[in-house]
C-alpha cells in the first residue's frame, strides 16, 4: 500500500513570502542557471558514454528505478553552483531527486523551493536508448510553479530547451556559440493558437498496468502512450503540442510540476482525477521504494480543459494507492 508518511509542505513563515522578491528571485535563475544547465547537460552527456548504473532503488518499477552516476553527478554540479552564484538562491528550500550536494547550505524554511530533477527520463538515458533525457529545475511555491527551465542535451544538433515563467512558455534549440542565458531570453514563445493540435497522452505510475490504462485513455477518444514509447522529452512535446497531456499517478515533485506549470500558463490545468480540484504541492508523500516525494492519487494534466474532463471522468474511480502488496 501507499506509505502512511504525509509531508506537509506547510512553512512556519509563510508569511515572509512577501519579504522574498519574487521577480528578483526569477531574474537571478534567468541569469545564473542556463549556463549551469548546459554545463550539467554536457557532464551528464559525456557521461552517459562510460558504465554508469548504480543499484539503489527498489520499487519494483523500471522507469523508477533506474539510477545512474549521472543522476548523483549532475545534482552535485546543480546544487553547488546555486550555493556559490547568488545569495538569493541560500534563501530557498532546496530538493533533489537524489541525496547528493550540500544540502544544509539552504534554508530550512522558506516561501520558495528550488527543485531539481538531474536527470530526468533516466532509464532511457542509462540504457543509451533515445535522447529524449533532460536536466530539469523548477522555483515552486505550496500552490504552483512560479519558473520552470529544462535543458535537453542530446536533441537537435546542440540540445534544446523549454523555459516558462510568467506567462511565457517558450521553447527552442541551443546555440553553444551563445551565452546560455542569452539563448533562453531570446527562445520562441509558444503562441496558444499555433500550437500543434494532438490526442496524445503520457501515462505512467500504474505499475504492471500501464498498457492497460493506456489502451482505456485510447478507447475514450484519446491516445493513451507509454513512458517507453514518447520518442522525446516529455516536456518538449507537451510545450508544443505535440501531446496534449499526462494522466500520471503519483506523480513525483521533480518534474511532473513542470508539467503543471506548462498547461496553466497555457490555459490549463493539473487536476486530481477523484475531485477534479487544482493540483497544490502542499500535501506529499514519501515513497520509500523509490525514496522520492510524491503528490497523492492521480492526476490529470492538459492544457486542454475539455481533454482534463475526459481524464478526469474517465479516471475518477481507478484506485489511487499505488503499491498493491
């Protein structure tokens, strides 16, 4: 069964939220981490080259489960370069997907996380199977996403990026001849009515029943796609339409809130199946299998509100615990 263990993302000083400056806050991450995530992404790159796996994990899923030196490496780089570059950044609760870095450099308590996913699509990534992996950070706040940037180091001739903050999604290709932070200010914003227009959604989290769940998605109208059969970064697809949304249960707080920040700035929403309410990230809960936090039950997620209705009518009495033994 799900594990009993409840993390309440509930800050004692919630209210100095104000005293932290939002936009100086997003500034300084536009400036100091597309260099860092380029960096990471070539490590993590060059990397993948060597015999990088490492046993940890024990969920008893594939896609979960699978860890690399990469992962440990490429968080190490991220989280000492947020310690050394801006002060701003000091302020901030700090979570990684992994246990590497120095960690108790940041605050304890604070209005903002910073949330880092090394290397997300590891399993692909490990195996050498597709280029579809990305190095991904978020700003979150218990209620949203306020800055999302994902770098994709092996798509296209340099890698690619996806960025959102404000009410900007944007996405396109890197240009190593280019500060980073440059390249990201001058990405292609994503123009609602000319996006790209798909029935496609991501599934994943259902342990041995995710072809099963998908082909139910695929009978409702939709199209149902497994983790293994994306052909690219998630995050990339969905920006630009080329999927339409995820129905993932469980999702973990490292990258699913990127998704979530996408689809609302797109007009859109994250919506927990059960009660079709708003996804908050107040409420998680600690899978120790994959030793990684978790938002409870199922969740749906388009930037299509009549595609969240279908999820979320179609999903609504599937069982949301995730383990079954």
């Amino acid at each position: 069964m799900m594990c009993a263990t409840i993390n309440v993302f509930c800050f004692s000083k919630l209210q100095q939220a104000n005293s932290m400056d939002l936009k100086k806050l997003t500034d300084a991450l536009t400036t100091h981490m597309p260099p860092i995530m380029r960096w990471a992404g070539t490590v993590a790159r060059r990397i993948r080259k060597f015999d990088i796996a490492v046993d940890a994990k024990s969920s008893g899923s594939a896609n979960t489960d699978a860890l690399t030196i990469a992962d440990l490496s490429v968080q190490e780089l991220i989280v000492a370069c947020l310690r050394d570059t801006d002060p701003i950044f000091r302020q901030c609760r700090l979570q990684g997907e992994e246990s590497t870095g120095d960690f108790e450099r940041f605050a304890t308590e604070a209005p903002y996380s910073i949330v880092i996913d090394p290397i997300d699509g590891t399993k692909g990534y490990r195996d050498r199977e597709g280029c579809a992996y990305s190095v991904m950070l978020s700003l979150q706040t218990p209620e949203s996403v306020e800055y999302s940037l994902v770098y994709i180091p092996e798509q296209g001739e340099n890698g690619s990026w996806v960025f959102a903050c404000g009410d900007l999604v944007a996405t396109g290709p890197d240009d190593p001849s280019r500060p980073a932070a440059d390249v990201v200010r001058t990405l292609a914003p994503i123009i609602t009515s000319e996006r790209g227009s798909s029935k496609k959604i991501y599934l994943i989290g259902y342990q041995k029943q995710d072809a099963e769940k998908a082909q139910l998605v695929t009978d409702a109208g939709l199209e149902g796609v497994l983790a293994a059969d994306m052909g690219g970064c998630h995050y990339w697809t969905f920006a630009r339409g080329e999927f339409t949304g995820s129905l993932i249960h469980s999702p973990n707080i490292y990258d699913f809130p990127v998704g979530m920040h996408i689809a609302r700035i797109l007009g859109g929403d994250a919506l927990w199946v059960h009660n079709e309410q708003p996804v908050h990230l107040r409420e998680t809960w600690l899978d120790e299998r994959a030793d990684m936090e978790r938002l409870p039950g199922i969740v749906a997620c388009s930037a299509d509100r009549a595609v969240l209705k279908t999820l979320c009518e179609l999903a609504r009495d599937w069982n949301p615990v995730r383990y079954q033994d």
